[in-house]
C-alpha cells in the first residue's frame, strides 16, 4: 500500500516538474518571435514546436496543460489578451490530440523508428503542404499583411507559393530522414495543426467577421514550422529526461 502511495506521489510530481518546466518553455518560445497580423491583432510565433515537443515526450496531460497554459500566458505578457481564453481551449487540446496520437501509436521507442519510410509517403505530406498553399493564393487570401519591428509587408501570392515550396519540401525531409515513427508522429502534429488553425478561425470569426480567414495561412505556417522543428529536437529532448 505505500509503495502503491508511494508510485501516485512520485508520479504527481513528476507531472507537476514536467509540466512547469514546459510551461515555462512554450511561453518563452511563443513570446522570444512574434509577427503581428493586423487584420486579426492576432500573430504569430515560433511557439507551436514546444506544445509538439511537450506532448510528444511527457504525452497528452503535459502537452495539453503545457500548450494551453504556456500559450495563454504569452499571450498576456505580450498584450493579446482578447485571445488569452481562446488560446487556454485551443492550444489545450492541441497539445493534447498531439500526445494521445503519438503515443497511442506506441512507435517512439520502436525499432521501426529507425527505418525509412516510403519516399511515396513523403512525397504525399510534402505534397499536401504545397497543395494547401496554392489552394490559399487560389482562393485569394494569401495576401496577408504581417507587422515586425515596427515595419508592415504583405506576403502576396508568388511569395506564399514559395514559402509553401520551401516548408513542403522541408517536412519530406524530415519526414524521410526520421524513419517509419517520424512519419505516424507527423501524422499526429498535422492533426493537432489543424485543429488550432480550426480553432482560431472559429473564435474569430464572431470578433472580426470574414477577416478571420487572414490568418489562416499564418496559421498553417505555423504548424508546418512547429513539425520541422519538434520532429528532429524531441528525441534529443526525451532522451536528456527520464519519463
């Protein structure tokens, strides 16, 4: 019975370290980059890759309470407090659709981690990126003005394309390079993407009418530069702690 009380407690404070710790590091991340998106006052950052990494390594809790948490205090040190609530919801349950899938999956400490996926299962997801991209300057609303530093541009549709090109042909990458577990993992982090780019859209839509749609692309930016980022850095992150 104690060693029993004794596992809850230990297991407890673990969650509760882990859970600081990355808290702490995705409000950092979220806060050390932002472009403002002035049609939305919304904006955005670099902040994702740590709600993927938290939920990745320490699972769903820590990803969902790290990546809601984390985010909605960036948002308040930093003045968005009209998304801080949004925020505390839709980063929450990324964090934690991203955690669940992952490790659901059971492949992270797998030897099938260490093979490569099909170059056609790469193909498909870099693929996908750049078709999300030119269906945004298709549809017109790549035209998005951001704000850094004091000083406006407009990413206008060839821009986006290539930034598209760029990030689709980073994610195969990745992708390829992190073997059979990269790709179910990607899988996860896409899924968990497209549930903040859904969520964000939806809580400003009642805010700003149509002009919600001006950030979607930032959005899925966002999430593409959150994959690149978390897929190659969570494994050296899981193996410096003992989960």
């Amino acid at each position: 019975m104690n060693r029993q009380t004794d596992n809850m407690v230990d297991s407890r404070a673990k969650f509760a370290a882990f859970a600081a710790v990355m808290t702490a590091a995705t409000a950092l991340t979220t806060v050390v980059f932002q472009v403002s998106i002035p049609a939305t006052k919304g904006y955005f950052n670099l902040g994702e890759s740590m709600v993927y990494i938290s939920a990745l390594v320490f699972g769903p809790l820590v990803g969902g309470f790290s990546g809601g948490v984390g985010s909605m205090l960036a948002d308040v040190f930093t003045g968005y407090y009209l998304y801080a609530p949004g925020t505390l919801v839709i980063k929450g349950i990324e964090g934690l659709i991203v955690g669940f899938l992952a490790h659901r999956t059971k492949l992270m400490n797998s030897r099938s981690g260490g093979r490569k996926p099909s170059t056609l299962a790469s193909l498909v997801i870099a693929v996908s990126c750049l078709a999300i991209g030119a269906f945004l300057v298709l549809m017109g609303i790549s035209g998005v003005t951001l704000a850094f530093l004091d000083s406006e541009f407009i990413i206008g549709p060839v821009t986006w394309l290539i930034i598209s090109s760029l990030a689709a042909l980073l994610v195969g990458y990745v992708i390829y390079r992190s073997g059979v577990g990269g790709l179910i993992l990607t899988l996860s982090m896409l899924a968990g993407g497209a549930t903040m780019v859904i969520g964000y859209f939806l809580y400003e839509l009642p805010l700003f009418g149509i002009a919600a749609i001006l950030e979607v692309p930032a959005n899925i930016m966002q999430c593409v530069c959150g994959v690149v980022i978390a897929l190659p850095v969570f494994r050296r992150v899981k193996q410096a702690v003992i989960v």
